[in-house]
C-alpha cells in the first residue's frame, strides 16, 4: 500500500531548478538536517521533495537510506512508526516495542538516513492526535544521523524543530510564466497545435490559473482531448471542470478535491467558511487585513479564524493583504458561495471607504488601487441585484476622477444607466457627462460629443431655462470645450467655452464661469495669441478674487507667468511664477508649488539656463517625493530628460525618460509610459537611429492601446509612419499613415486625418508622384484652414513650397513659402518663419542667385540664434559654408565651417549634422587643392558617421570623397 502511494520522481519538472538546488545545499553543503517544504495543495511540494531527494549529491551522501513516507495513509504517530518500520524494513523483536526496534535503527545507523515525511499535514490535524506525532517527530529529529524533510499545507513547519524552508512566508511560491508555459506544452504533449493565436491563448489561461503546477498539469491534460480554444471556453463556462482528471477524484487529480482535502483537515466550518467564501469573492482578497477586516465586519473580532485559514495554506497573507490563488477561488466560490448579508456589509464598507479618500489624489490613487476590483465586483452585483444598501451613484462619482480607473468607473456607469429605472434626471446627466468627460480623455472625441449632444438636446435653449437647467447646459458647452480643444479644434473650443461661460453665467455659478474662462485662456495659449490669452485669464482671476477663490486666483497667476514664459517675456514670468509659489505655499498647497517650480524650470530650460533649470526641477522633485505625489516625481525626471535632450546629452535623456517611465509604470499611469516611449523614439529620432526610434513608437503604441486613449495611439502611428519616411521606406510609411488616418477618422478627429493626408501628400512628393502630392497638401491646407489651425495650413504651404522647388517651379516655390512665412509670422511661431528664410536661402542656391542665397540663411542663422536653436544656427553656418565654395570664397566658407563645428561642439550628440559639415568642409579644402586637410576632415566625417551606427550611406559618401580624392592625388 505505501508502494503504490509513493509518486516516480516526475518528469516533467519545470521552473523549480534553483529550489532544489537550495535543498540539496541545505543538506549536502550546509551541512543543515530539517528541511520543509510549505505552502498550498497544488503547488508541487510532494514533486520538489522527490527531485530533491534524487538528486545526484543527496544520493551520494544517503545512498539507499532515502525514505519516503505518504503520510496521508497514516494519522497517528503510531501508523507513522509502522509506516517507518515498513519501509526501513525492519524486524520486530517479541520482547520490543515498535519505537524501541525504530530507534534502535536511527541511532545505531552507520551512515546518514533522510526521512521525507509529505504530506505531513493529515497525522499533524488528525484529531486528537498532534501531540503524539509531535513527540515521535521531535525524537526522530534528535537522532545526529537523521535528516527530515516535511512537505505540508500551511506556512509553518511542524513541532519546534529549527527547519529551513524554500519559498518565502506563505511557502514555495507558484510558477514564473515562461517556465508555466514550458510545463504546460510538455504536458501537453504533441496534440498542442500551434496557431497565430495559441501562444497568446495559453498565456492568458496560465495567467488566470495563477501558474498553479497541479492547475497547469490538470488543465494542460484536456488538450490531448479537446483543442485549445475548446479548454479556453470550457474555463470561461465553468472553471473548477478543467482542473480534474476524468478518473477518480483524489489529491493529485483535482484541485477541487485537494482544496475540499483542506477544508477537513483543517476542520474549517460555520465563521470561518464563511469567511473564506468572502475573501474567494473579493478578487483582491482582502488588503490591509488586520485594519480592513475589523471595519468590514465590526466586532466579530475574525483574527482567529484568519489563522486557522492561513495554516490551511487556502488563504495566505502577503504585502499585509490575506490573497487567495485562483483554482482556490473559482472552487470555494462555486461550492460554498458568498451569502448576500455578507456582500452587504462589504457595499458598506467600501461606501465608507471612498467617501474617506484622502483629499491628496496619489496617496488616494495608492489606496484605492489596492481594492479597486472588490469595488467593482461589489457594486457590480449590488446594481445587478436592485437592492443596493448605500448610493452606487456616489460611490462612482468618488472614483471617477481618477483617470487610471477609467474602465471601472466607464462600466459602473453603463450599468447604473442600464440597470436603474428609477434613477433621478440630475443624476443621469451627471452620469452622462461623466461618461462623456472619460470618452473625451480616451480620445473616442465622437462618441464623447454625441453624449453631450444628448444631454443638450433635452434642453430647448431657445424658451425660458430655469438656473439648474442653465448649469447643465454650461457644463454641456464647457464638456464640448474640452472635446474640441483636446482635437485642436481650437475655433470651435473658443465657441464652446463662450457658450459655456453664457450659461454659467444665468445659473449664477460663478466658479464655473472663470474656471472656463481660465480654460478659454489656455485655448488662446495653444495657438499663441497670448495677447487674448493674457486678458482672458486676468479676467478669470479678477472674477476668481470677487469671490474670495484664493487658489484660482494663483493659478491664474501661475498661468499668466506661463504666458509671459512664451513670449520670452522672462523677468515678468519669473515674477509672476514666483508669486504663485509663494501663495501656494502660504495655502500649504504643496502640490501647486511644486508645479509652479515645474515651470520655472521650464522657463529656465527654455533660457538655455540648464543648471538653473536643473536646479528648479530637483527641487519640484523633493516637493512631489514629500507629498508622495509619484507623478510629479515622473512628471521632473522626465523635465529632466528634455533638459539633457536640449544640449545633446542623449544617453543621459534616455536615461532619465526611461526612471520616468518605470515610475509612471510603478503607479499604473500607462499613457504616461507610452509618452515616455514617445519621447525617447524623438530622442532617437533627432540622432537618425531609426531602429531603435521604430521600437521606441512600437511600446508607445503598445501603452497608448493600453490606456485607451486612441488619439495617442493613432498620432504615434504617424510619427512612426515618419520614421519610415525618413528611412526612405515610403511603402511602409504610407501603410501606417494610412492606418493611422483610419483610427483618426474612426475616433472623429478630423485634425488628425488632415495630418495625415498631409504626410501622404509628402510621401508621395518624394516618389516623385507629384500631381497626388499636390492634391494631398492642398486638400490638407483647406482643411487646416477650416479648422481655424493656421500653424497647419501654414506647415502645408510650406510643404508645397518644397516640393515645388525640387520640380525647380522656382516661382511657385517662392510663393508658397513667402505665404507660410506669413503666417507664420501672424501668430508669432519664430521657428516657421526661420525654416521659410531656410528654404528661400535653397530656392536662391538652387538658381545660382549667391548673394540673395546668402541673405536668406544669414536671416534663418539670426532667427535661429534668438530663439536659442544653437544646432539650427550651425545648420545654417554649414549652408553658408556651401554657399561660399560653390562662388569659390574659400576663406569666407572656412569661416562658416568653422564656426558651425565650433558651435556643434557642445552637442556630440548630432553625428549626422556634425558628420556632414565635416565632409562639405573637406569638399571646400579639395576645392583648394589641400588634399591633406581634404582627407583628414573626409576621415572625421566618416569616422563620426560610422560611430552612429545607422549611417551607412553617409560613410559611404565618405569613402567615394576619398577614392575620388586619392585619384587626385595620382594625377
């Protein structure tokens, strides 16, 4: 019988490599004798015993004195010293007892013995019978030569036996996913088929099994009988039947039957059952346990009945929360469901709960976040059920300004609208516009209008409105605002947001009013007309200061020094950003004060101020880390970022994007990780290494999906389709653009399609498919021009100057660009008026008109350089360079040279500009026959092409200037 109960060494064994190897060193180099092997049914002691026990070094040291003992055939210390008898293969003497004959041998034994107790669990719980096996365990282990290993349920060893274990506090842990997948396909054996989609398939199983071994094995034998997606639905439909062998049920043949195993031995019934039928409930478990529990049930003092679950190792308690594996969960929610008192009393708690949130909203995000799926389950099944004991309607609206928790508080909302046939009007609307406020920031701007729309509709605004009706409306316009202005549908936002202030106005809601004519102020930022910005905030702040808004009268400030920021209005900015500091301080509104500093360090950034800027930013750094505001923490280490980006310092930018990224990954703000890709792909970028900028755009893309922010998600597709452009992979290129423009046109945005179109036009003006080119940009710059988007429409007429000038349309070209340079001008973009000299200085070369070519980047140089685009002013010094060797002015061209490489020094990181000022300077010194200044400045420019790494053409640009140099040479 102890034969047929002792398991074969198994097979397969995957993942448990380095716990066996602490095992063997426990006993063959540590020199150490008790070892145990804790934790849940299921998790594969029994198999990491044996493979323990089989290993090469233990045999070595046992030899054939390993002995293996399935106590769950005995439950007594006597059954276990017949047991031992048996195995050993002792021989009773008439005049000695069964102890006497079994210690006899353990302490006359020559060599050492190893005694494998598993399943220890069932004499250990065996009724009245703990202190004899405890008696006869603590003897044996008093033997010098024997050695014990002991697998049971539950976080402690047995008696008070000094035992290492594997694993950590609750036991060995469960499987890590590859080495679960590796299991599972062994076990699976040749009937797995492969697909496109198995692989992801049978990663999403193993995650819901919690990489449970006995769960994975189990699960794994169906697939020799049914297909993949057959298990799939058989776990959706119903979980605990994919977890069993079709024989027999037993201990290594069905979860359930291991859990139920569990439930007897422990003795667990009345409280205590039900209490683990709650925590199976709560996919959180319960966090905080030892505060939360006594709030969730009040006074019924539950600590006990915690221990005995945790011992039972079918509950265990990690980072101070009691958690529960999920075969464990699905079975004991099935067989011993939650009773509705008990859910009850849970709506109560988390009612509670989230009215108590902290007002600081990180250190209520960090809370929230620990419960937020018992959340929704809870008031999920209360809405459900139409008995719900407190407001689901206020419990959503104290979540749903936490954008992390979008798709909870999205569903909640859909079915409270869909579940709730007496639900008050003023609480639909509220329910509405919340749904549309989460659309709107999803980037799904049409479905987020046509909710609004909705609501406004039901409202004639033509008749008499009453005050409450009045507000909806403003909150409707100002909702509208947002949607527009998240589009840059600018005109149309300025509309909304005077439409909005109109009705806030009649509602008499005044802090309404100046908060959208705050908003309407940084509509008139976005698009640089900081003159109406500046009076439309100033008028906000007066009607912030009537009513006694002291906050929103330092953000005003704070925004105008924003202002004043742009338009390098610098000491006035500093000022004012300084005086909001203070403010902020005196209202001890730290977070304010550390975005103040955020700006500062943006305007000194800006200044080319670095160590300033630097300086501003670590202290809006220490500021966020007092507060525990983990995003403002990410918010500077990606300031810092740009700040290393502005002087060229990429590694070091690359370095503090990628801190930024694993804090915002810490504190779940995905689309803040897809940003942080998406800066780092522009890093990349800027540098020409297009591969690694393609990954970069690929994990952006991946987040944004993530996050479900679509919009994001379709603009990182553009610039990815930007990258291939640049690599001159146009067929790609199109392709994503192309994908891109069909997710814009899908959400309703109708600015990013004509982005889009606009990029295609420029793809297709450099296949040379000019006509198509043509129509694209044009059609793109109507757009643009529709949208009020003068920066746009201007962008595309410069587009068009460009393509117009390499069909040497030398006329046209100059028009276009002359009309972009105008508009450029109107709203004040320094930087498009710069690139439009740039292009007339090309257009000018290109006809042989020098002195005029001249002008044109002596302007562009100047422009540059009062904006501080020192990488921009070199590009210029280059072309002049050009410029001067083409009309042989050799020293005037060393000149230029010169002072662009001079100027590029402090940016080591633009390889190709630097690159090709080297190799156009070494065409000037061939020009003036000094072949050895020709040759060491063709060399450099080679060698700093080849050290990119992605420049292959350009070197070999370089090698062509030295073969032709070298045929030179020979003449």
């Amino acid at each position: 019988m102890i034969a047929s109960a002792t398991p074969a060494v198994p097979i397969v064994f995957k993942g448990r490599e380095e716990l066996v190897e602490q095992g063997v060193a426990i006993f063959c180099q540590q020199c150490l004798r008790f070892l145990a092997i804790l934790g849940a049914g299921g998790m594969g002691k029994t198999s990491l015993a044996l493979h323990i026990m089989d290993s090469d070094l233990v045999q070595n040291k046992f030899g054939e004195r390993c002995y293996f003992i399935p106590c769950e055939l005995f439950e007594d210390a006597e059954s276990l010293v017949q047991g031992l008898i048996h195995v050993m293969e002792l021989t009773m003497q008439e005049s000695q007892s069964k102890q006497k004959v079994l210690f006899n041998h353990l302490q006359s034994a020559h060599g050492d013995l190893l005694i494998v107790f598993d399943n220890f669990e069932t004499p250990w719980n065996h009724g009245n019978s703990r202190i004899g096996v405890k008696n006869l365990l603590e003897k044996i282990a008093k033997c010098g030569k024997v050695s014990l290993i002991v697998t049971m349920r539950g976080p402690d060893g047995p008696g008070d036996i000094a035992w290492e274990r594997l694993g950590d506090q609750s036991g060995i842990p469960t499987l890590l996913p590859v080495p679960a997948k590796e299991a599972f396909k062994a076990f699976s054996g040749n009937k797995l088929q492969s697909s496109d989609d198995s692989e992801s398939q049978i990663d999403s199983l193993l995650y819901q099994l919690e990489y449970v071994p006995l769960a994975i094995r189990l699960s794994a034998q169906h697939v020799k009988r049914v297909p993949l997606r057959t298990l799939i639905r058989m776990w959706e439909k119903d979980k605990t039947s994919i977890v069993a062998e079709q024989t027999e049920p037993g201990r290594l043949t069905s979860v359930s039957f291991s859990i139920d195993l569990s439930i007897q031995i422990f003795r667990i019934e009345g409280r205590t059952l039900e209490l683990l039928s709650t925590i199976s409930f709560l996919p959180d478990g319960i966090p905080l346990w030892v505060e939360s529990l006594d709030l969730m049930f009040p006074g019924e003092g539950l600590s006990v009945n915690v221990s005995t679950l945790v011992e039972s190792s079918l509950i265990y308690d990690r980072n101070e929360g009691l958690k529960m594996l999920a075969p464990v969960r699905e079975h004991v929610h099935s067989k011993y469901p939650i009773e509705q008192v008990n859910i009850d009393q849970l709506e109560m708690f988390y009612a509670q709960f989230l009215e108590n949130l902290p007002d600081n909203n990180m250190t209520a995000q960090s809370e929230l976040q620990l419960h937020i799926n018992n959340i929704e389950k809870i008031f999920k099944a209360q809405i459900n059920s139409g008995h719900p004991k407190t407001s689901s309607i206020s419990a959503v609206k104290e979540f749903t300004g936490f954008s992390r928790f979008n798709s909870v508080s999205m569903g909640l909302i859909d079915l409270i609208l869909e579940k709730d046939t007496n639900i008050k009007k003023n609480d639909e609307v509220d329910l509405k516009l919340m749904r549309a406020f989460r659309w709107q920031w999803m980037g799904s701007f049409h479905d987020a209008e046509a909710q609004v729309m909705s609501v406004k509709d039901c409202i004639n605004e033509e008749g008499n409105i009453s005050q409450s009706e009045a507000d909806i409306l403003g909150r409707c316009f100002d909702l509208l605002q947002y949607i527009y202005y998240s589009q840059t549908q600018y005109e149309k936002a300025i509309n909304m947001s005077l439409q909005a202030q109109k009705y806030f106005k009649k509602s008499e809601n005044q802090w309404a009013q100046a908060d959208s004519m705050r908003w309407l102020g940084d509509v008139y930022y976005m698009q640089d007309r900081y003159k109406e910005a500046s009076e439309t905030i100033s008028e906000a702040q007066q009607l912030f200061q009537k009513i006694g808004n002291e906050l929103g009268v330092a953000e005003c400030l704070r925004r105008l020094g924003d202002i004043y920021r742009m338009q390098g209005r610098n000491d006035e900015a500093i000022k004012m950003l300084s005086d909001a500091l203070k403010q902020f301080q005196t209202f001890g509104n730290q977070a304010q004060a550390a975005e103040c500093l955020l700006s500062l360090g943006e305007l000194y950034r800006k200044q080319q101020k670095y160590n300033e800027a630097t300086e501003m930013i670590m202290k809006a750094q220490k500021q966020f880390e007092e507060i525990r505001d983990k995003k403002g923490v990410a918010d500077c280490l990606q300031t810092l970022g740009f700040i290393y980006g502005d002087q060229a310092h990429y590694d070091e930018a690359v370095g503090m994007c990628s801190n930024a990224q694993m804090q915002y990954q810490n504190i779940g703000s995905v689309v803040d990780v897809a940003w942080c890709f998406h800066i780092m792909q522009d890093i990349y970028y800027t540098q020409a290494q297009y591969e690694k900028a393609i990954n970069m755009s690929l994990q952006a893309q991946k987040y944004f999906k993530k996050s479900e922010n679509q919009w994001a998600q379709a603009n990182s597709m553009s610039w990815l389709g930007d990258i291939y452009y640049m690599q001159t992979r146009y067929k790609e290129a199109s392709e994503i653009i192309s994908e891109a423009q069909q997710l814009f046109y899908q959400i309703g945005n109708e600015l990013g399609v004509a982005e889009c179109l606009k990029r295609l036009g420029d793809i297709h003006r450099m296949q040379g498919r000019n006509d198509e080119a043509i129509k694209m940009i044009s059609d793109a710059s109507k757009q643009f021009q529709t949208f009020g988007n003068q920066m746009q429409a201007a962008e595309c007429l410069w587009s068009l100057g460009e393509l117009y000038r390499k069909q040497k349309k030398y006329d046209e070209a100059t028009e276009m660009i002359m009309k972009a340079q105008k508009q450029f001008e109107e709203i004040g973009y320094k930087r498009g008026v710069a690139d439009c000299w740039l292009i007339l200085g090309y257009i000018y070369r290109n006809q042989a008109q020098y002195n005029e070519a001249v002008g044109m980047f002596s302007n562009s140089q100047r422009e540059y350089e009062n904006i501080g685009r020192i990488v921009d002013v070199a590009v210029c010094y280059q072309y002049l360079g050009i410029t001067h060797r083409l009309q042989d002015q050799h020293e005037q061209g060393k000149e230029a040279f010169t002072k662009a490489l001079e100027l590029l020094r402090e940016f080591p990181g633009e390889k190709y500009t630097i690159g090709w000022t080297l190799l156009e300077f070494g065409y000037l010194f061939f020009d003036m026959k000094d072949f050895v200044e020709a040759r060491r400045k063709y060399e450099e420019a080679r060698d700093i092409f080849a050290s990119h790494g992605q420049l292959a053409r350009q070197v070999d640009e370089c090698s062509r200037a030295l073969a032709k140099l070298d045929e030179a040479m020979k003449q």
